[in-house]
C-alpha cells in the first residue's frame, strides 16, 4: 500500500511538472512572438518617420538642380522644381525663383497671424 501511494503521488508530481513545461512553452513563444511583433512596429515606425523627414528634407532644401529628382520616389509631385524664373529688380538685382508655379501664389501668413507692419528701425 505505502509503494502505490507512493507511486501515484510521484505520478501527480511528473504530471503537474509536465503541465508546468507545457504551459511555460506556450507563454515564452507567445512573448516571443509580441516581442518580434513589437520590434517589427518600431522598425515600421521608424521606417515612416525616416521617410517623412526624408520628404521634408527634399521639399525645403534649395537645390541647384532642376526637373525631377535623380531618386525613385513614389511621392505625388515629381516634377517638383522648374526652370528658375529671373526677374530684374529697379535697381538692377536678378531675383532668380527656383519655386514650383502652385507654391509661388501659397500665402505664406494665416489670416488668424494678425496684421503684418513694416519694421521702422529708429
């Protein structure tokens, strides 16, 4: 009687040990997989924040070139530079307009910006 007894608790303790196994398994591949998933989305993240600032960086930087970009880039307006438009001021200046045609009319100030004023310097 005392070796049965003996002989099922050992079997309830290999049996809760392999649940344990098994259940610990299945928890570190999930955390496995939310940490793949997670470092996936800061890579994805990090990916468009690049981009962005890629396409920020090409819109506001002065080129010397003209026409379209030497890049592949998907963006809407590829041809986003045109020939340089010169203008000669009263007193002789060559203004030379490197600007696209629909961003040369854009208002530069808001309306809600307040009233703009001369500067007088006393």
């Amino acid at each position: 009687m005392l070796k049965g007894l003996l002989g099922f608790f050992a079997f309830i303790f290999f049996l809760i040990v392999l649940i344990l196994l098994l259940v610990g398994s299945y928890l570190y591949s999930t955390y496995r997989k939310i940490r793949v998933a997670a470092q996936r989305a800061a890579e994805r993240q990090a990916q468009q924040h690049r981009e962005e600032t890629g396409r920020q960086r090409q819109q506001y930087n002065q080129r010397q070139q003209y026409g379209p970009t030497s890049q592949a880039d998907d963006s809407e307006d590829t041809n986003y530079y045109d020939q340089p438009r010169t203008t000669q001021t009263a007193t002789g200046e060559t203004i030379i307009d490197n600007r696209h045609q629909e961003r040369e009319s854009k208002k530069i100030f808001d309306d809600s910006d307040g009233e703009y004023v001369d500067f007088v310097e006393e």
